[in-house]
C-alpha cells in the first residue's frame, strides 16, 4: 500500500498524458481490489487533477516555445 507521500511522488514522476493515464489506471485497478478510506481516494484524485493541470501547462509552454524556434528557423 502506498502512502500519502509516495502516492505524491509516483504522480509527480509523469512525463506525459499517456504515463498519467497508466498511473490513474494501476491506481483504479488497486482501489478496486482494496478497501481505501474516503480521504486516500480523495488524495489520488486531487493528485490526478494537479498532475494533468500541470502537464497541460507545460506542454502549454513547450508549444509557445516550438512555435518561436520555428519562426526563428524561418527568418
């Protein structure tokens, strides 16, 4: 059983939507077999949420900045 901490950093670790929706998936797949409390659902749940905020962020910016290299390129 994961902690609160390590379920933290298991979240902080995806790199991409696709690694997220693994995760979320052995998440669903654990809380089906055992018997959580309502606030650790509650804790992966809200860690989801920040994890895919945070990536639609960055893949944000990383857009921003392909789109300057590319203009850069064409000049």
């Amino acid at each position: 059983m994961y902690s609160i901490n390590e379920t933290r950093l298991i979240f902080a670790r995806c790199k991409d939507y696709i690694e997220l929706e693994k995760i979320c998936d052995a998440f669903l797949l654990i809380i089906y077999d055992n018997n959580f409390s309502q606030k650790k659902l509650d804790y992966i749940k809200l860690q989801a949420k920040i994890r895919f905020r945070q990536l639609k962020a960055l893949n944000f910016i990383l857009g921003k900045s392909m789109q300057r290299f590319k203009e850069l390129e064409n000049l």
